[in-house]
C-alpha cells in the first residue's frame, strides 16, 4: 500500500496535541539519520505535524498556509486570512503628557482577503519609538475586526509609534503626540552681563523651561520686570524651542532685569548702560 505523502498527512492533522518521540541521533548504513527514512524530505510528516501544532496553539491554524522551510508541504486553507491591517482612524493621533496613559485604547482593523472584517486574527504590538509600553504584546481580532491594546507613552514629548503586525508581517504605524510635562527646569540661555550704549537695544535676554525629563515646555507664560530702563515686552511665552526672551533698551549704570514664571522660580540678568 503507497505511503501518504506529506502534504496528505498535514490535512489530515486536527488542531490537537501531537506526541512525538525524538529521533535518534545515529546514522543508518545509507547515511540518513536513523528514525527517517533513507531519502525523505527534510520536512517530514512529523515536522510539519509539529509546526500545526504551534500555529494552533496561537489560534491561527486552518487561517494560513505554513511553508516548511526548504520544503513545498503547507496546510491548505479554504476560510479567511487575515490580509490587510489599518489603524482604527479614532484611536489614532491621540494625545497626552510624556509617561502617561492615552485615555482610550488603541485598535487595528484586520481584514479578509476579501475585505471582510476578521475575528479572531492574533496582532503582534510594538513600540517603534518614544519609549513607553503597551499593555498587550498580542491580542485577537474581536468580532468587529478589531484588535486593541492600552499604550503608555514614553519620556520623550512629541511624535511616538506603535505598530500593529499580522503574522504574515503586514503592519499599520499608529502615532500619539506626547505633550512635555510641568516645567522642572528655569534656566539662563543668553544676555547676561552684557554693557549697552544709552539709547541703543541690548542683545535679547532669554530663558529657557525643560520638564523633568528634559523636554522643551512651550506656551508657558514668563513674566518681566526691570529695575531701570525700557523692555521690549513685560509678558510672553515660551516658544516651541522652551525659549522666552526680551530686550532692554538701559537707562545709565547698572539694572537688575528678572524673568519670572508662575511657580514663583525666577532668573536675572544684570545689564550695565553707559
């Protein structure tokens, strides 16, 4: 009676656990290993049985084909595959300060090689870049065609990436925008000490608001004073750069001009007019 081919053998396999017995490691007179056959293929019965079994363990057998490797055997797959992946447009783009939680999960939308959405398919998540964690590395398609995931932003304030990837490796890129914390950081950039002629415009007086982990703050209101002469605004803010900065138009000898925020820190500068 002919022996089943592989390709034979793999179809009739059930998603169940497999019991196999290790192959001996000596050489049979022909020089094949002992427990195959003299000439069969490297990918046997056995070893495709097993890879089946692992595909199964993940939920996705009978959804792909599995190629052995250097083999042709594959399972043949008559229902849907999960074919496409996009980003679901309303948990996309969202943002939150630096090391937060986003406030809503966010998902991916499998499909069908016939565009239908797909249940069940297994989503590999992965922090591209920015830092911080997702909460699952894998999870399945709901019955929507959805999968999901609940993302952490890193330390580092604006674009950050998680992909979503199918098992045959199509992936989608989803962004959140990470906004700077609190400022933790007032510091002096450039114009102290400086010496201006009477009637001329000092180079600027700048400022500078880091968070606490070294992000830029913009927006953030700096308040000016002098103690003598003219500036060029008595409030502002800080630019995309974390930057602030006046100019002093000095009166004669010595003036004290502070930078000063909301929390109550403060800088000054000493400018001398002559």
């Amino acid at each position: 009676m002919p022996r089943a081919s592989s390709s034979e053998t793999l179809m009739s396999l059930s998603c169940k656990p497999q019991s196999f017995k290790p192959l001996a490691a000596t050489s049979s007179p022909s020089g094949s290993p002992s427990g195959s056959p003299s000439g069969s293929p490297s990918g046997s019965p056995r070893r495709a049985a097993t890879r089946l079994a692992v595909l199964c363990a993940l939920g996705i057998a009978g959804m792909v084909g599995v190629s052995a490797c250097g083999s042709s055997e594959s399972v043949a797959s008559n229902g849907p595959v999960a074919t496409t992946i996009v980003a679901t447009p309303a948990t996309d783009s969202q943002r939150a300060g630096v090391t937060t939680t986003l406030a809503s999960p966010i998902g991916a939308l499998v499909r069908d090689q016939n565009g239908a959405l797909l249940e069940g398919a297994p989503v590999a998540w992965a922090v591209l870049s920015g830092g911080g964690s997702v909460s699952l590395g894998i999870s399945a398609s709901a019955a929507n065609g959805e999968a999901a995931t609940v993302w952490t932003l890193g330390r580092t304030a604006g674009v950050q990436r998680v992909t979503a990837t199918l098992v045959s490796g199509v992936s989608d890129t989803i962004i959140a925008i990470g906004t700077a914390g609190a400022a933790a950081v007032f510091a002096l950039v450039d114009g102290d000490n400086q010496t201006v002629t009477v009637g001329q415009t000092s180079a600027p007086l700048q400022v500078r608001a880091l968070d606490q982990y070294g992000n830029v703050v913009p927006s953030l209101a700096v308040t000016w004073s002098t103690t003598a002469g003219t500036l060029s605004a008595l409030q502002n803010t800080t630019g995309t750069n974390g930057v602030a900065s006046v100019t002093l138009q000095p009166a004669m000898g010595a003036q004290v001009v502070t930078a000063r925020l909301a929390t109550g820190a403060s800088l000054t500068f000493n400018v001398r007019g002559q």
